[in-house]
C-alpha cells in the first residue's frame, strides 16, 4: 500500500495534502467530466486556494516558503483533473511574481485576497519565455507615457481566466530593445478584450482566453518588474519546477487506473509494455529528484536550470507513456467517452505542449549546456 493511501493518523502525508485529497475526491470528482467539457471550476478553485493548495511555496507570516509541499498538493488535484491542477500552477506563479515583484501595490491585501482565492489569476508568459528562448518575438508592445506605459497587442490564449481575474505578462518597450515591462494585467481594465478561444481536444474548462489589448494604461501600481528580465532570471527554475505537479499527478492517476483493472485484466495485461509497477519505481525516483530540486527553487546556477528542465521534460514524457499505456490496460471501458483514462490521455498532451513544451524544454537544455561547456 502506498504510505499517503494510510488513514491521517498512520501517514506521513501532509495536512495540506490531505486537504487537497479531500476536495479533489469530493466537489472536483463529481464535475471533473463537465469542467473537462468546459464548465469552470471557479468553487472549487477558491476552496482549493482557501485550504492553501496555492500559495505553499510563498513566504507569508508564519509560514516558510515550502516549493515541494506545493508541487505534492498540486500532483494530488491533478491525479483527479488535470485541468485543475493546471489552474492551480496558473493561481501558484501569478503569486509569485506578485511577492517577487516587491511592489507594496501588489503585496499586502492583494497578495493575500489572491492567496485566499478570494481573486484568481494566471500567467501569460508562454510567449515572453519562448522569444527569451529565441522561438518567436513577444506579441505585446509597451510605449512610454506619462507616469507610465500603454500596452497593445494580442495574446492567444491565457488560462484561469474571467472577466475579474488578472495575470502576469511582459511587453517589450517601444524603443528600447531588449528591455521589457512585466505588469499584471486586470481583465476588467478600459482597453482589455476577452475573447473565446476556438475548442481544443482538452483543456476546455480552463478559462482560457485570447487577450486583445489597445492602449491599455499601466502605471506603477500595477508593474511587476521594470526591466523584466532579472526577476525572469531569479524564478524560471521555480516557475518551471511548479509545473512537474501537473504531471506527476497526471502520472500517477494513470498507474492508479492500470491497477483499477489488474483483477480482472492482468492475465492479459502482463504482456503490456509500461507495466503499473514499473512506472510506479520511475514515478517515485523522480518525485524524489523533483523534492530535492524544490529545496532549493532560486538556485540561479545554470546547471541547476538545466537539471530543473530536464526533471519537468522527465515528467511530460513519462506522463505521456502512463496515459498511453492506461489506455493499453483498460481496453474498450477506458476509450469511453466518460473514461478518465481517455481524458487523461487529453491531458497528458497538454502537460507536453504548454510552454515549456518538450521541443521547448530539449531547446534549452541544447543550448544552456552548449553554454556550460568549457571552450
Ligand atoms: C488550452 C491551452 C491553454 C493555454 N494556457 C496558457 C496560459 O495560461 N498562458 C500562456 O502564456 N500560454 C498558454 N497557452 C499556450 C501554451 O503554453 C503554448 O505556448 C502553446 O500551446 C504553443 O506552444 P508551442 O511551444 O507548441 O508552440 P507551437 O505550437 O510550435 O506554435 C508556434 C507559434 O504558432 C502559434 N500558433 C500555433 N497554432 C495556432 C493557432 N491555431 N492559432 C493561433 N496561433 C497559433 C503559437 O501561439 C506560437 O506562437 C495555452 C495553450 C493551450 C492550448
């Protein structure tokens, strides 16, 4: 038996975790299937954020920041919905460029109204992190004004959004090359459009928006990091390491429904490839490499960001081979429509591609490592 499946009183299993397991096995399972068809989980977001699941890895009075108490909350709403538990790391680093950004305006009820989940909010640096890798230009534009900037430009898609949430983006400076204005921006601000997004094979209950923005005005109080990229350099380990709690949960919902099976298909089952236990001792091995990562997630030393990225594309490939071969053992019942094992599969290919996708993450690893190599 696995020691977090114990009753509380004989585990080691955080509080916090248990938390997260009680909300995710409750209110989350019984609409997982309409959120994986578009229904937003606003609820049961706030609940999750209430209980803490969001803001374990920030530093508030009396509680040390704690990155791997984090990941494991997050890994234990995503063996129930991926989509959530994507929500989660969207609600998780909005928090932390608003405590990394060291702007009162950010900090203090607001940090704490979003750390409640009494706000939600995202992230739109996809783009931003694939022009720093040199994939595309950034689709936003700042132009000095006054007592601050105007902003405009089009974003694709932006998840754990609604018309009061907000998220963390960058923009590059008119005339400035390579200095950027990172701010968060309000939905609801004059010059912010939200627009539907065409449907995609999963993700749908996400709340993922493209952003049309003309002119939108952003002054002081709303700036995360004027120039952006030293405080991009101080928390893309910790962005990135966020991300491996989607897949190690993603993960071991898929070996879980490998199990579900195993009386009655394991006779057959036992030629399979990709066998439960054996992803299980992969699975372990690299929650444990990601809990070391997460002792230390500001370590800015180049090998670490490799290590850091080589853990997170780890788990989108094992994620990948665990919701393939669920969908090996369960047969026809896990390719019905209502399977969680065909969703997760959804799911798994969503974990590879969001930025950094897999194409993403080897990019980096090529060229930081080219990088590191003595001439
Ligand atoms: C459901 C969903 C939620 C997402 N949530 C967020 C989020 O919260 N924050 C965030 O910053 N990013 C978000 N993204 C974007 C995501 O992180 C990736 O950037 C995106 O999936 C493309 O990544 P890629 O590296 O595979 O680029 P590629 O697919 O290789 O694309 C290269 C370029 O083409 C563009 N492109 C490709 N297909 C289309 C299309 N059909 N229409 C318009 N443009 C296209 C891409 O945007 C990109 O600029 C989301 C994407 C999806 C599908």
């Amino acid at each position: 038996m696995n020691p977090a499946d114990l009753p509380p009183e004989l585990s080691n299993t955080p509080e916090l975790v248990l938390a997260m397991r009680q909300i995710a096995q409750g209110p989350l399972a019984a609409q997982v299937q309409a959120i994986d068809q578009g229904t937003y989980p606003r609820e049961v977001m706030q609940q999750l954020a209430a209980a803490g699941g969001m803001s374990a890895h920030l530093e508030l009075p009396g509680q040390p920041a704690d990155f791997g108490l984090a990941i494991k909350a997050m890994a234990e709403v995503s063996k129930v919905c991926g989509s959530t538990g994507f929500m989660m790391w969207c609600q998780a680093v909005c928090g932390l460029y608003m405590q990394t950004s060291n702007n009162p305006d950010l900090m203090g009820k607001v940090l704490n109204d979003h750390v409640q989940g009494l706000r939600l909010g995202g992230t739109g640096l996809s783009n931003p992190m694939k022009s720093f890798a040199q994939i595309e230009s950034l689709l936003l534009k700042a132009t000095p004004v006054e007592g601050g900037f105007e902003v405009s430009g089009t974003l694709p898609w932006v998840s754990n959004l609604g018309p009061d949430h907000y998220f963390g983006a960058i923009a590059g400076i008119e005339g400035q090359t390579g200095q950027e204005l990172m701010f968060l921006l309000r939905c609801d601000a004059p010059g912010v459009t939200l627009k539907a997004c065409p449907s995609f094979s999963g993700m749908e209950g996400t709340g993922t928006y493209a952003i049309h923005l003309k002119n939108l005005f952003v002054g002081a109080a709303d700036t995360i990091a004027s120039p952006a990229k030293p405080l991009i350099a101080q928390i893309r380990a910790a962005f990135v390491m966020l991300q491996c709690g989607m897949a190690l949960g993603v993960t071991q919902g898929a070996i879980d429904s490998m199990w579900a099976v195993e009386g009655q298909l394991g006779h057959v089952n036992q030629f399979l490839h990709d066998r439960p236990q054996t992803l299980q001792a992969e699975l372990d091995a690299l929650t444990q490499r990601v809990m070391q990562l997460a002792e230390t997630p500001f370590d800015k030393r180049t090998e670490f960001f490799i290590d850091v990225l080589d853990a997170r594309a780890h788990g989108a490939e094992l994620c990948l081979r665990a919701a393939q071969s669920a969908l090996m053992h369960q047969g026809a019942r896990g390719y019905l429509l209502s399977s969680e094992v065909q969703r997760r599969v959804r799911e798994s290919h969503f974990v590879a591609i969001v930025t950094p996708a897999i194409k993403h993450l080897r990019k980096e690893m090529a060229r930081l490592s080219a990088q590191e190599m003595p001439a």
